[in-house]
C-alpha cells in the first residue's frame, strides 16, 4: 500500500520523487540543512485593491538544525487573508503521513501593541526522524496592494532544487522589481490586458551563513517587487517615485497638525525668552521627551495613519508616528518647519535604494531642516539628545514627507566620537591582595544610554551585575555608586572594595591584569569564508587610565610592552609606567573603531585586531616582594 | 526565602478594620502621593502600588451562579523604567461566555505647573478588546498623560460564572505596594476552604452582615460572611538565578468552595477529597476515558513483537512515542482535542502525548498510570488542598516489579531511569482507584555530573595543545544531548567562547541514544598560552562552563534552587616545554561550606616537565534557603577566586 502510493505520488513528476530524500544529488547536500525541491509562486494583480497570491513549496529537511522549515506561520488580516493553507508531511522515502489542514492549525490574535491587526496561523510539524520532507500550499487574498510579495530565493543553509515565481499584472499598473544579490533576469510575456513575469531557478547550491551580517532580508538572493500604483483602504497612492509616494502618505496624516490655540499659546510661552531656533527645537524636544511616552498602538489603514497632535496632546502618548507628528505640531506651532522622515531603522539594515522606489520602512522619526544644520529628532526615546540619532537610524535613507512629495535624504553617518567610554580607575593595592579602588566614567552617545539603562536606573545588585558581567569587572565586595547625568554624557563615579585585585598570585608575586575590568569582551565571529560585510552596532572610542598604587614592600617586576596597532578602521594604543618615587604604575589604553560596517575583504584584518585588543589583557604586571 | 506561614483566622483577634478610612476614594487623591520621590521601604522601585484592592461578592446574573471580583489598582510612576505599568492588559477566559470584564474606568494625576492636581479621565474609546483565541480575549489599555511622577488608577469588575474556584489573591507583585486589601463576602450557604500564605503581618476581619439571595424566586441565604485580608508595605518579588516558580514565594491567599448548606438541611459536599477528585478523573471525558481508546500502531507492534522483558518494552514504547509526537506546547492535565485525533495529527497537549504513552504501554500489558504533576515553573504542589488547578501536566508512572518510573513524552530527552527534571522534588498524586495516592519525585542518587579529563603538551612557542573528553551523566546529559542533536554546528562553543583563542577540532559525539551510558564529547584543543615578560600562565578550569560566578548579589529573597545534587570533576596532566620551571604553584586546597554540603578541593601534583591535576566540586544539596545566602554567597566568591587561579611557568635562569 504505502509502496504504491509513493509511486502514485512520483508519477506526477517526470525525473524524480521530490518528496523523497534519496533522490537529492550530493551536490545539494553539501552545506545545506534543508532543500527547497519545488517552489511554485503565483501572483496575480486583478486590479488596483485587488491581488491574488498562491504558493506551493516542497522542501526536504536534512537534519534538526533545519527544524525552523517544519513551523508553518502566515498571517491573516484585513490587507491580507490566508486560506486553504494546507500541510502535508513525507516520510524520508517519501511515504505520505500526514495531513493538517487550516482548521487544524493553531491561531492568535497578533498586534504590535495594544490593538489587534490580525491573526497568525502556525503549525509545528514534528519530526520523527530526518531527513523528512514537508509540502505547504496556501493562498492570500490582498486588498491592500501597498506591498508586492518578494520573492525570497534562498536563505543561507538551503539548496535549491527548483523554484518559480510569476507575477501577472494588468499592463497599466505593471510592477518594478530589483535583482539582490542575484543575477536573474525574467522571461516577460505581454497579453493584450496583462503582462506576466516569471523568474526561475535551479539546482543553487546552499550559501554558508556569516555572522554579524546584514540583516538576512537584505544578504540573500532574492528579488525585491513592488506596485507602481496601489491602494490601501481607499487611499490610492503611487511609488512610481519617492515624490509621489511622499505625497501619498501626506494624505494619510492630512490634518493631523491640529494643536488647539491654548496648546499653541503654551509652547509659543515655552519658547518665547529663546534666542534662536535650535534653542527652541531644544526646548520643545526636552518638553516631548520629559511629558511624552512611547506606547506601540497602531491604528488605521494598516498602522499607516498617525494619531492627530491634538489626541498625543491630551493623551501624552503615541507611537512614534505619532509622537513625530506631534514633534512637527509643536515646532510648527513656533514657526519652525520639520518634516516627518520615514526610515527603516536597525543598525544592520543598508539604506534604501534611491533608485528602487518601495515601502519598506519602518519607524519614522523627524527631520528639521536648516541649510547645512539639518536637526534630526529620534522621538521615541526619553534619554537622546537633540540632533543625535544614533545607529538605529544613522547612515541612511529616509524619505522627508514635504509639502511637495518625498524627498530621498541621507541621515547622519555615525560617527566614533559621538559614542564615547572614558573611565580613569585609581586603585590602592595592600599586601594581602586586597585593593580599594576609585572609579570615574563618563560615556556618550550609545554608551550613555547603555549606562543610563543599565546602571543608573537600577537596583544597587543590578549595578553591580553590570559592572561585573557586562563590564567584566573584579567582584566587590563592598561598593559605592554616584550618579550625574549631565545634557551629552552619563558621570559615574564608583568606589569599590576587592579582596583579592590580582587576577593570580605565584610566590611572592602578584600578577595584576593591566585594568581592574575588560576594555572589549568577545570576540568576532570566526567565518571562514567571508563574503559580507560585518556590522558593528556603532563606532566608538574607549579609553582608561588606571593607576595602581603598589604597596610599600612591592615593586615591578614586569610591566607589558605598549602596544601600537593600527588598521584601516581604527587603532589601539596602550602605554604602562612605572612611577619609582610614588611607586604607582599607570596604565593607558585607547582603542578606537571608526566606522561600523566592515567590508568582507577587511575582515579578517579586523577581527585579528581585535583580538589583538583581547590579548592584551590577558598580559600582566607583575610586581613582586622588595 | 522567607517561608510562607499558613495563618489562619483563629491565631488573630478578629479586630475591625480601619480599612475603609485608609484606601481613598477612587478619583480622589492626596497631593502628598504626588510629591512622592521613592516608595520608602524599596528604594529602588521604578514604580509603586499606592492601592491593591479586591472586593469579591456573590451575584445571580441571567440565571447564573456569579462570581463578582471589584478589583482597585493605584500606581505611582517613579522611574522612566516604571511607565510600562500604565498599559495595561487584562486576559479572561470568555470560552462560552464564563468570564467577562466590565466597568473598566481610570484617572491619570499629575501636578500641574501651579502644584494645582490635573486629572486626566481614560476615555472608553481608548479600551480595546482583542479575542486572542477560542477561549481568551484580552482588554487592553493605556493610561492617558502618565510620566514620570505621575499616578494613575483604574477599576474593573471581573465576572466569572462559577462559585467552585475563586482566583487566588496575590498581595504581592513585581514592584511594591503600599496597601493589599483582599475582601470577600459570601452567601453563609457556601463554605469555602482557605489558606493565608504570608511572611508578614496579615490583618484580618470577619463579619456577618444580612443578606438574602433569591433563587427561582426562593431565598436560598438570608446572610453573608464577609472576610478581609490586609497586609501593608509589601515589597517586590525580584527575579533571581535559580530560584524556583515565581508563585511559591508570593504571599497570598488561595479559597475554594468546599460545601454548600442548603437552608433544607441538604448538605452538598463539593470539595472533599483527593480520592474523589481521583475518581471524577478517571470517569472524565477529557481524562480517564482517554485512556480507554484503542489505539492500533502496526509499527510499534512490529518492533516489540520479540520483546519479553517489561522494562526494555517501557524504553521501546517511551521512545516511540517521542519520537513520533510533537508536544505543541500546551500545558494542561486534560485531553482536550481527545488521544486520537492529537495520534492522527501527531501532536497534542503534553498529557495527550502521556495519555497516548499511556495507552500503548497498557496495551504492552504494562501497569501505567497518569501521574498528577506540577512542574517546578508552576509552582510546588499543596497536598493539603484539593485542587486541580495546582497541577500542569499528566506524566506515565509505570510500575514493573518492585520499582517504578515517571515517564514524560512531551520531553524528548530526559531517560525512563530518571524522574523528569523539571518536576523533580515535587509531590505528584498517582490517579488510579487502586494504588493512587501520593508521591514524591525525588531519588537522591540522581544527580548532575559532569567530568573533564585532559592530557595536554605546551610545546616551545607556547602553545598548549591536546585531547579532552568529555563525560556528561544523568541530569547533566540532558541538554547536551538536545544541543547536540538539535544544534550540532554551535556544540563546540562550550568549549571555546570561555577562553580567548581556544580552539577546538575533530569533535566526537557518542552515546547519545544509549540511555545508560554518559554523553562522551570526544576533541582535540588548541589554544595559545597567557604571558607576560618571562612568565607564561594558562587555567586548568577547562571545559566546565565554571568562568563566572552566578551569585555576585549581595542579597537574596529567594531560595537557591539547582534542582539536582552537582558534581563537577577537571582531571588531566599537562606537559611543559623543557628549559621552563613552575613558578609559585598554587596549592592544593580543600574547601568546605560550613554545612560540609559543597566540597571543592584541589590537588596538583607538580614533576619537573609536568602537572597532574584534579578539581573536584560536589553538592550533597539541590536547594539552599535565601537564609543560607551569606554563607553560599562567600563561598561562591572564594570559589571563583580559586578556580581561576593560574599556573606560572618561567624559563630556567640557569639552563
């Protein structure tokens, strides 16, 4: 029985049994974890508010490293509708053994925040041995046509064997698409009403996955597609150009500037002894940030419409459309113009092509132009400073919302010295090997959030949790805290009592790290081929400077050799002196990395200087018994 | 922890209470709350619980039996990290209409610039309703004008359609509160059972007030009890390693309905007994019925035919099962989908798959049972207190001869021989009408253990270079076996994220479906030494995962909980380049807490090119009570100090 419905099951095709493992040739194994066998991707734009996608996929999972491709997950809501999802799951012969149909699925309400978008239907398979082979068919029906389905290739890890996708559009909306990473032209068909495209591959063997790279929607092959013209809840837009979809989404917010005349008078009283407009803008942003909160609700036409400034006004909440617009009220409220600026944010995201016009953004924050002193406002956090955005947002595309359409603008690129650590560490060492130690740290930019977050803001057993574990720290047992947050940095001052400083003792010697905490901890990833650039979170400078004082009856015995490295993307120095008359050792250390993107032909290059960086630590004074 | 004391009512003076005096009204505030900087007895709080007030009453709503719960919250915002107590969501089970939420209102105060109080209302239009399956839904919100300094209230009713179980009350949460007031006034018909679980002072009232409920037009009681618990100044729970379920440590008070007085005389016993509870299972739909399907697995059939001895039937089956279920991640002692259809999809609730493990082993004419069980992340189970609600999952206990097993088919790693790890300690209730009773899942030869042994050469450029294996026993084997299973191409990371520049080849992986045997994790390692000047150092704490010390707080509220007795064990020879001598070696050390319950020691053994070494680390205990903190807590400290000691090696002077 099982014999021949495996043979039924093959018979459909004309080389080969997909659903079974054994047929897979070496050449696809290699480096994979799981095969996509068959892919068939439908898609089809009846109209304008209307889209139909159907989507067949096969795919053999060779071990349980792969399991990922056994939970079936797709979302339903108002833009979107899934139905006649289906599974069905093949032995590694390729015997069939199971069916579950939607209904048979689980589902949960989902929603950003606070208010329901839809649902998500997920199903885990399971996996009685592997390899093991899973077949999904589902459909969508979309009546929002602002995204366009991409069609992702191949992510790292998986070979495939056949895919297909065709795209079918009426010939006066028609489609734009991008190449990533890929070299694939597709074959265009033309009918009198429609137009169709088909992009197919085979046999691509699996890609290795690298570490610290790009986000993975933005690394693999992949064909990025997108409408011309679309509709979403009746507001039809175009992304022919940035312009045009720059005004579309003006229309959404059409309105939203209301502030009430007592609002207006109250900031206009706020402002009104400033002197200049950054003032102002510094003013009215301290105001947003000290009375204002972030709380993720979205609202209207798939999230894309912002609450009125008047509703942030009364409420002091928003999303951070919202809290933009109500940023942009305010500033307008004093006579000075801003535009929201949509982005999509993450430190590991490139910016968007400007020549590939398409929505995918996803935050928005604000941009106050001034010829050649442009102020970008982050409005979502309670702790940056004005002007500063931070990597989240930094060296990016983001697409102005003016009066005249969008404008494609580049954000500030990020830069070291804006994310700063200084810390200058005395310490007194007894005989015994215990020490008290006095510490000042002042940090910026991403590092003054970090501190903010996690030691100013916390538990005196959490303060010490991060000054050990994170900053890797010698354990206290006693320690005292001061906190000064100042406009641009975070001032720590912190007075530890260590029963035992020396990392180890042999004899009468006492072997001290070069500082009492670890300047970088971990190392980078050790791919061994590397083809993608690698993503630091920022660039940065850190510095120290720690003073041992010995004690009386101790002298150096070694003190490391200073160190002078430089590479293409930044530089460490260090420098250990021997003070005889105050018997005091003073250590240095600088480490710099300026920018935060590695090039893939670089990296090898940097991660050895790193750990560079790492070793010296592990190098140590020694000072020994007069 | 501080253990909670079971308090009941006769150890107290039923004193009035000043109660109603003490919680403002809602809308009303002081402008002293305001002006508030810190909560005073939890000075790191980022927010603070002003008022924390359940009232709950009887109703006849629509014919039904209900239960009305008027719940008060007040909370103070004092840091920027406390603003995400102001949104708010409320899930109910509101599967066939059981539970509804109504009467949802709040107010927002802040001192406006003239110190006057602003009040901001939360309007209806910004509570939403979101149905997050079949059976739960979700009232969400968010409080209108909150900063830093501000405090916002709300209310709401909650309704349930059943007097059998009544929500425990919690007078504790995760920031602290100022004021727990817990108030429940029922008709004198229904007799409730009720434990207080509380370290600090509970305030406590009874009264007897008339009240008459109508039933079908016939009085049914003409007067109520009315209960109220009260404690003040309860600090927050914090979250700490080790440290058990969240639930056993807060204070609160748990009822249930035992008995119903009908005013003819008629005495309903609703709560009696384990036995009954027992019983009712095994008659259930969802339960004991379960176990009488008939399942027909040719496959399994097949492997077993030439099988004769129980226990290796009880492995083949238990592994089948595994193996070929998927547990889809709902935790419940029942069957709700039923065993067949949960076989046919091949994935259920974790009792569908015991259910189902169950059934196959009876079929194999072995004596299983369904095991009642709590796992340790939901909380220790009260055998005093006949609830179902305290339990989680339904695992297979299977006797063969004199001994017995608790299987688990939802884990598919944890061998028959050992008691599943995450009920371990726990009390269990076996559901059968002949030996059903309790159990406690425990067997103190069951432990962790985890050895090291390494032979490694430092060759002239300073480089240490050898082989290590690894062997990972009883508890210990467990996760190793899934991360090596499930994630074989990160196994090594172990091995090499602890120390800089260690690399690791040729791993080597066995046993992993021998249930008898240890985990052996078989490597060769290469990593270059530490130096400085003349001198050169390497760590022989290698490959255990012992790098950091998990107890550096200086305080502890919670006891330590490791689940399983540990026994750690490093043992190897490492040769040095010649020309080189040790410099200063470390001595050999034994450590012992003052309980003599942790026993670290270490000898090291020192030739001229050559030292042999052996750490041992042994705990005779799993659990150490938060007061034994001081003593662990120093002795984790001198632990670490320890075994991150280093050996100095230095070329000869005169060679």
């Amino acid at each position: 029985m099982a014999a021949s419905l495996a043979f039924a099951v093959s018979s459909c095709f004309s080389q080969e049994n997909i659903y079974d493992a054994s047929t897979l040739p070496d050449s696809l194994l290699k480096d994979a974890h799981s095969v996509m066998r068959e892919e068939t991707i439908n898609f089809e734009v009846k109209d304008i508010d209307f889209a139909k996608l159907s989507v067949h996929k096969v795919i053999t999972v060779l071990d349980a490293e792969a399991e990922d491709e056994l939970f079936f997950e797709e979302q339903s809501d108002g833009f979107r509708k899934l139905s006649n999802a289906e599974i069905k799951v093949f032995d590694a012969h390729g015997k069939p053994v199971n069916t579950y149909k939607m209904k048979e699925m689980h589902s949960i309400a989902i929603g950003d925040g606070l208010v329901v978008d839809g649902q998500v239907y997920y199903f885990r398979v399971a996996a009685p041995s592997y390899p093991m082979t899973v077949e999904y068919d589902y459909d969508v029906k979309y009546k929002g046509t602002l995204f366009y389905p991409n069609y992702w290739i191949q992510f790292p890890e998986q070979a495939v064997e056949h895919s297909k996708y065709t795209a079918t559009v009426p010939i006066d909306l028609d489609l734009k698409y991008k190449q990533q990473q890929i070299n694939l032209r597709p074959a265009v068909t033309s009918e009198a009403k429609s137009k169709t495209y088909v992009w197919e591959v085979k046999e691509l063997k699996a890609l290795p996955f690298e570490e610290g790279c790009a986000s993975a929607e933005s690394s693999y092959p992949a064909i990025l597609i997108s409408p011309n013209k679309f509709s979403m809840d009746g507001y039809k837009g175009d992304l022919s150009s940035w312009k045009n979809f720059g005004e579309w989404y003006a229309t959404l917010s059409k309105g939203s500037l209301n502030l009430s005349d007592e609002t207006k008078s109250f900031l206009k009283n706020m402002v009104k002894d400033a002197t200049s407009d950054k003032e102002k803008i510094k003013i009215l942003y301290h105001y947003l940030q000290s009375n204002f909160r972030y709380v993720s609700i979205q609202l209207g036409i798939g999230g894309y419409k912002p609450f009125d400034a008047n509703f942030v006004d009364q409420k002091k909440y928003g999303d951070c459309k919202a809290l933009s617009n109500y940023m942009q009220a305010m500033l307008d409220a004093v006579g000075i113009v801003s535009y929201p600026a949509l982005i999509n944010a993450e430190y590991n995201k490139p910016p968007v092509d400007p020549l590939f016009p398409n929505n995918s953004f996803n935050h928005v924050i604000l941009c106050v132009p001034d010829k050649g002193d442009t102020t970008w406002l982050e409005c979502t956090s309670n702790e940056t400073d004005p002007g500063v955005l931070g990597s989240f947002t930094e060296n990016r595309n983001a697409l102005l919302i003016t009066p005249n359409g969008g404008v494609l603008v580049a954000t500030p690129k990020s830069k070291a010295c804006e994310n700063t650590f200084h810390l200058t560490t005395k310490i007194k060492l007894n005989d015994d090997g215990s020490g008290e130690s006095e510490s000042v740290m002042t940090s910026k930019g991403e590092y003054k959030e970090e501190v903010i977050d996690l030691l100013m803001n916390v538990k005196k057993d959490d303060q010490k949790e991060f000054l050990v574990r994170r900053l890797g720290f010698l354990q206290p047992d006693e320690f005292a805290i001061k906190t000064d947050r100042k406009a641009d940095s975070a001032c720590t001052t912190f007075n530890l009592k260590i029963e035992k400083v020396p990392e180890f003792t042999a004899g009468s010697k006492m072997f001290l790290n070069p500082r009492i905490y670890k300047l970088l901890d971990g190392s980078l990833p050790d791919t061994k081929r590397r083809t993608k650039d690698y993503y630091f979170r920022f660039p940065f400078i850190k510095t120290d400077t720690t003073i041992y004082q010995l004690p009386a009856d101790y002298t150096v015995e070694n003190l490391p050799s200073a160190k002078n490295a430089q590479f293409d993307f930044g530089s460490f120095n260090t420098k250990y002196i021997y003070d005889e008359k105050a018997n005091t050792i003073t250590s240095f250390a600088r480490v710099e990395l300026a920018q935060n993107v590695i090039p893939a032909d670089k990296f090898t290059e940097t991660r050895n200087f790193f750990n560079g960086v790492m070793k010296e630590f592990s190098e140590k004074i020694v000072v020994t018994q007069k | 922890m501080r253990k909670l004391l079971l308090i009941t009512p006769l150890l107290f003076f039923c004193c009035q209470l000043l109660a109603d005096e003490e919680i403002p009204k809602f809308g009303n505030i002081d402008k002293s709350d305001l002006q508030l900087k810190e909560c005073e007895f939890d000075k790191n709080a980022d927010a603070y619980k002003l008022i924390s007030y359940r009232y709950v009453h009887f109703d006849i709503i629509a014919d039904h039996f209900t239960v009305v719960a008027e719940n008060r919250i007040r909370i103070k915002i004092l840091k920027d990290k406390g603003l995400d107590e102001a949104n708010i969501k409320i899930r109910f089970l509101n599967h066939n209409n059981f539970e509804n939420i109504n009467e949802i209102s709040g107010y927002t105060y802040n001192l406006d610039n003239s110190g006057e109080v602003e009040k901001t209302k939360l309007e209806k239009s910004s509570i939403y309703i979101k149905k997050l399956n079949n059976r739960y839904s979700e009232v969400s919100f968010t409080m209108p004008n909150v900063k830093v300094g501000s405090v916002f209230e709300y209310k709401f009713d909650d309704l349930q359609r059943s007097i059998q179980y009544i929500d425990d009350w919690y007078f504790q949460d995760d920031i602290p509160t100022r004021i727990s007031e817990y108030t429940i006034l029922m008709p004198s018909i229904f007799k409730f059972t009720r434990q207080v679980l509380a370290y600090q002072q509970v305030d406590q009232s009874s009264d007897l007030v008339n009240n008459n409920v109508y039933y079908h037009g016939n009085l049914i009681s003409n007067h109520a009890d009315e209960k109220t618990y009260i404690i003040r100044n309860v600090p927050s729970l914090p979250d700490e390693p080790f440290m058990g379920a969240e639930k056993d440590y807060l204070q609160r008070v748990v009822s249930q309905l035992s008995r119903i007085d009908y005013p003819n005389g008629e005495v309903e016993e609703v709560m009696s007994s384990w036995p009954k509870l027992a019983t009712e299972l095994l008659d259930d739909d969802d339960y004991g019925m379960q176990l009488k399907k008939n399942l027909k697995v040719a496959e399994l059939d097949a492997q077993l035919q030439n099988v004769n001895d129980d226990y290796h039937k009880m492995l083949i089956i238990h592994n089948f099962v595994r193996k070929n279920m998927n547990w889809d991640g709902r935790e419940t002692i029942y069957s709700t989908q039923g065993i067949k259809t949960a076989w046919d999809k091949k994935s259920g609730s974790n009792s569908e798959l015991n259910f189902i493990l169950i059934d196959l082993l009876r079929d194999a004419g072995l004596k299983a049972y369904p095991l009642l069980v709590s796992t340790k992340d939901n909380g220790t189970v009260n055998t005093l207190y006949p609830f179902l609600g305290q339990f989680n999952n339904s695992m297979a206990y299977v006797v063969i001869g004199d001994k017995t097993f608790v299987l688990n088919a939802a884990d598919k790693y944890n061998p028959a021989y050992l008691i599943p790890y995450d009920v371990l300690g726990n009390y269990a209730y076996v559901v059968d009408k002949e030996i059903g009773g309790w159990i406690r899942l425990q067997n103190p030869k069951d432990n962790w253990k985890n050895m090291v042994s390494l032979f490694a050469t430092i060759d002239s450029n300073n480089v240490m270079e050898g082989n290590a294996s690894v062997y990972s026993y009883g508890y210990a084997k467990n996760t190793r076996e899934k991360d090596w299973i499930e994630s074989k191409s990160t196994y090594s990371d172990r091995f090499t994220d602890a120390v800089a520049g260690m690399n690791v080849k040729n791993l080597e992986v066995s046993n992993e479906n021998v249930d008898t045997l240890p985990l052996q994790q078989k490597f060769e390692f290469k990593v270059p030494l530490n130096s400085s000047g003349d001198y050169k150092y390497f760590s022989l704490n290698l490959f255990q995962g012992l790098e950091k010390n998990p107890f550096i707080a200086d305080e502890r509220k919670t006891d330590i909980d490791f689940n399983f007795p540990k026994s750690y064990i490093i043992v190897g020879k490492i040769n040095i380049p010649e020309g080189y001598e040790f410099e200063g070696l470390p001595k050999s050390i034994k450590m012992i807490t003052p309980d003599t319950s942790i026993v670290m020691q270490r000898i090291l053994q020192a030739e001229t090119n050559a030292i042999d070494f052996r750490i041992t680390l042994d705990f005779t205990r799993s659990v150490y009570a938060a007061s034994d903190y001081g003593f662990f807590h120093e002795f984790y400290k001198q632990l670490f100090n320890k075994l991150n000691e280093q050996i100095v090696i230095k070329k000869k002077t005169n060679s």
